[in-house]
C-alpha cells in the first residue's frame, strides 16, 4: 500500500540528507532501538545488504593484510637467498629466487585486485546506508504520525475518565456523608442497641448489591 503523499515525502527526506554524514546504521545500537519489529521486517533487505558489504570490505581488509604478510615474507627470502647463491645462476637457492619472484608478482595482482574493489566499496556502502536511512526515515515518519494519532485519543479519553471520576468521587463523598448523618440520626433516636441491629440490617443491603 503506497503511503499518503509518500513521494513528496521521500523527496524532503533526501534535501534533509543531503551532505550530511550518516553514521553506518547497522553499526549504531541506536538505530536498532528506533524500529519496531513490524519495521526491521520492512527493511530487513536493506540491512541485509549493507551487512553484506560491510562483511565483504572487512574480508577483503583481512586478505590485503595477509597478502602483504606473505609479500615481506617472500622479498625477505629473495634477499636471505640471493646472498647465498651468489654468482650460481643453477643452484638451490637460484631456482627458490626464481620461484618466490613469481609467488610476490601473483601477491601484486591479487593485492590489485583487492584494492580496486575495496576503492568501489566505500560509495557502495554509503549508497546502501543512505537508502536504509530513507527507509528508516519513512518508518519513523509513519509511527510518529501513528503514534501521534494514538496520543491523542488516549489523551481524550483520559480526560472523559478524569471528568467522569471526579463525578463519582463527589457522588461517593455524597452518599458517605448522608450515611453518616442518617448513622447519628438513628442513633440519637434509638440509641445503640437499636442502631446495632440497624448495622446488621445495613450491612446485609451491601452484600445483596
């Protein structure tokens, strides 16, 4: 169902967006607090994504660190190998050089490769949290106004309430004072052991209502 005015509303949204820097959502505990379950339903693609992401630049981070541990170690045998080897282009150490000269020209392609896709990640997260703030937004504005709605029926009826018990309370305060005085009356008439069996009377009226 498409929300009352939901364009123009997207559209105000995305001016307030503008240039300001928004915090990973999916990283803010606050963010979490704000959704009801209903709404983390709604989005649940949206954040599944930008999680995605998140998860793919910290692996990739991970790789380029492993990889350049792997280079220093290979650059480091090269220098340990070729001060052995010397002049012996046949020898052990000469064939090891060779090979770990190609193991650190794989380890530059592979750190390319990484590093052109962790240059992409960074606009590609922040469009995916930017469209999760939207949706997020949308949802908020919807409780908001829901909510809002819902205080103000309640804020109604809680002030019919108040009216209606200030009635009873004076009603009650009513009827406890004609009590009393109809308690003193009978007992300045019949004096206290007429009023006691009058108190038994009384009190067996209030267990039948």
């Amino acid at each position: 169902m498409e929300r009352r005015g939901e364009g123009n509303q997207r559209e105000v949204f995305i001016r307030a967006l503008e240039g300001k820097k928004i915090p990973i959502l999916t990283l803010d505990n606050k963010w979490y607090r704000l959704l009801t379950q209903e709404s983390r339903r709604e989005v649940a693609g949206l954040e599944e994504q930008l999680n995605a992401l998140l998860k793919q630049q910290g692996r990739l981070n991970n790789e380029v660190k492993d990889i350049r541990r792997l280079k220093k170690k290979l650059m480091n045998e090269i220098v340990s190998l070729m001060d052995e080897a010397g002049q012996d282009e046949d020898s052990e150490n000469a064939r090891k050089i060779e090979q770990n000269k190609k193991l650190v020209e794989e380890c530059n392609e592979r750190l390319e490769a990484r590093q052109d896709e962790l240059l992409e990640l960074p606009r590609q997260i922040e469009q995916a949290n930017f469209q999760l703030m939207l949706a997020t937004m949308d949802h908020c504005y919807d409780t908001m106004q829901e909510n809002a709605e819902n205080i103000r029926e309640i804020g109604e009826w809680v002030s019919e309430i108040r009216v209606e018990l200030k009635k009873r309370l004076i009603r009650k305060q009513e009827m406890e004072q004609l009590n009393s005085a109809i308690y003193a009356y009978m007992h300045d008439v019949f004096g206290a052991e007429v009023i006691e069996i009058f108190d038994m009377q009384y009190d067996s009226g209030e267990e039948a209502d």
